[in-house]
C-alpha cells in the first residue's frame, strides 16, 4: 500500500515541525546563516500580494504546506499548518478551500493565505503504490533512454527536439485516449486562477517528487509561480506534457538536494536551486523534510520560529 516511509512526512509532532516563536519575536534573516555568512538564493524570495514582508511568504512557509499534503487526515493537515503558522505574521483566517481525496494520484489542497493574499495548490508526492505507478508512467521512457545514453551518448548528439518528438509519439495514454494524471489539478487550478483573478490574491502552486513534476505541469501551462522540491526534469517530456521550455523558465524554481537522484531523471529546463544534503543516505536526501531542515540551517527564519530540535530526527 505504502512506499518508502522516507519519503513522507512521520505522524504529527515529529520531523518538519515548528516549535513556535515566542509572543512578539522576529528574528533577522541574517542572525541565522551559513559559517560562510551567505545563504541561498532562493532565502531571499518571497510570494504574496501583501505590501508587507512580514506577511509574505518565505520558501520555508512553501515547503511546509508541500509537506503537509501527504497526510490524508484534514486534521493531521491542519495540525501542521496551524503549527507552522501560528504566532506568526500570516496566521489568522488560514483555510483549506479544497481537499482533494487521498486516494487521488497527484492529490491535492488549495489554501487561503488572506494575510499574504495568496492561495496555494499544495500537490502531494509519491506516498501509495498507485502514484510509483503514475511515475513509471510519466518518466520511464525518458529514464531508458537516460541510461541507453550511458553506452551510446545520444542524447548528447541528436537535438533534444527529435526526442521530445519521440517521447509524445509513443505516449501510450495518448493512444489508449486515458485521462492525463494532471488534467484535474490543472482544471482546478484554473478555478483557483479566476478566483484569485477577483479578490486580488496570487496563485502559488508547490508540490514534491512526482506533485512537484505535475506542479511544473501545471505551473508552465497556467503560467503562474511555482516551487517544486525534488522534482523530476521536463525538459524531453515538454511536447508529451504540453509546454514549452520559456513557460517552464519564466515560471518554475526546483529545490535540487545533492546526491538526490530523483532530480536527475529527464533534465531541469528552469531555475534551480541546488542545496547541500552531506548526511544520511541518499533516499533521505529525496526528503521533503529533509529539504525544509537544510533551508532552516542556511536560511533562517524571519519569522523566529525554531526547527532545531526537530530537525534532528531527520537523518
């Protein structure tokens, strides 16, 4: 029933949770830094249609509500949502609009932010045997090929056009006329699009493993912001996904650990942020929890809350 239970989150109060900031803290970014005094890039970033910093939202923020999806109790969800965020400068009115059924490939739920004026569609990773079917489905083509490339570098020679060609040509969905696992996530989606469209919010669209590959899906063809963790590359499966490289750079950042092998099946067209990850094995690596403890240590968090004791459960 289950994959690897490394990579989803443990039950409520263990692992990527918060202990939150005392009454009236905000921390600097600065106060918590690289030994070098520099962090990432993506630390800098923030999301919202809010004047104020305070009340945007952080990559940290991002990566605990892709996080959060991979609980199928609405309660466990909003355990870790109202964890994370209370005491903070975007607590308050927080709602969960859409929960989409666990047993969905790609699940789904979209959250009202109103203090960052955003809503966020948080799509869910590989947790069932189902959705490493839907990942066999979507990337194994590319990843044959990956490794035929070991012996005769044709990929390296021939134009990435002549194979994005080949990969929509043999897509077997296509032929058999089967839904396309993103289509209900893209249409809802663009609900969510034309009601932020009316009340003056952003979309923000985040996902991990196989949700942040049908994130990139769906980011590219809404053209919307959209922050992935570990997702696996489009750049050969672009025709086949009906995008384009430009839609995929103007509108996509993928959070890439080191010695996560996940990222490197098909190629990364976008921005990505490559982070550090020099302990635990490399399934662990694939860790969305893993990825938000990496981002604390380097990062920070304006919001003074503190990850310390739980990120060392996270090996």
């Amino acid at each position: 029933r289950y994959v690897s239970q490394a990579l989803e989150p443990p039950p409520p109060g263990h692992g990527n949770i918060f202990t939150p900031p005392p009454p009236g803290t905000v921390r600097d970014l600065e106060d918590h830094t690289s030994i070098q005094g520099k962090h990432y890039p993506l630390c800098d970033l923030r999301w919202g249609e809010s004047a104020s910093d305070d009340e945007q939202l952080t990559a940290l923020d991002l990566n605990m509500f892709a996080a959060a999806v991979y609980y199928d109790d609405e309660d466990d969800i909003w355990s870790v949502v109202s964890n994370a965020t209370e005491g903070t400068g975007i607590a308050g009115g927080i709602t969960m609009e859409h929960v989409e059924p666990p047993e969905t490939v790609g699940r789904w739920v979209v959250f009202k932010v109103p203090k960052a004026k955003v809503r966020i569609v948080a799509i869910r990773g590989t947790k069932y045997f189902r959705d490493a079917l839907a990942d066999a489905a979507m990337w194994s083509t590319v990843k044959i090929l990956q490794m035929f490339n070991r012996v005769l570098p044709i990929l390296n020679i021939l134009p990435a056009a002549w194979f994005q060609w080949y990969i929509q040509f043999f897509d077997l969905d296509d032929w058999m006329e089967n839904p396309d696992v993103w289509d209900k996530v893209l249409r809802a989606t663009q609900e969510v699009r034309a009601r932020c469209q009316e009340d003056g919010y952003q979309v923000i669209i985040t996902g991990h493993s196989l949700g942040g590959g049908i994130a990139q899906i769906v980011g590219a063809q809404v053209g919307e912001p959209t922050l992935t963790w570990s997702a696996v590359g489009v750049l050969y499966s672009l025709r086949r996904f009906g995008i384009t490289e430009d839609t995929v750079i103007r509108n996509v950042i993928n959070v890439k650990p080191a010695r996560d092998t996940v990222p490197n099946i098909d190629l990364q067209p976008g921005f990505t942020q490559s982070i550090d990850c020099d302990t635990g094995t490399i399934l662990s690596c694939h860790s969305v929890r893993k990825s938000g403890c990496e981002l604390y240590e380097d990062c920070g968090d304006p919001r003074g809350r503190n990850m310390t004791a739980n990120c060392r459960m996270v090996l």
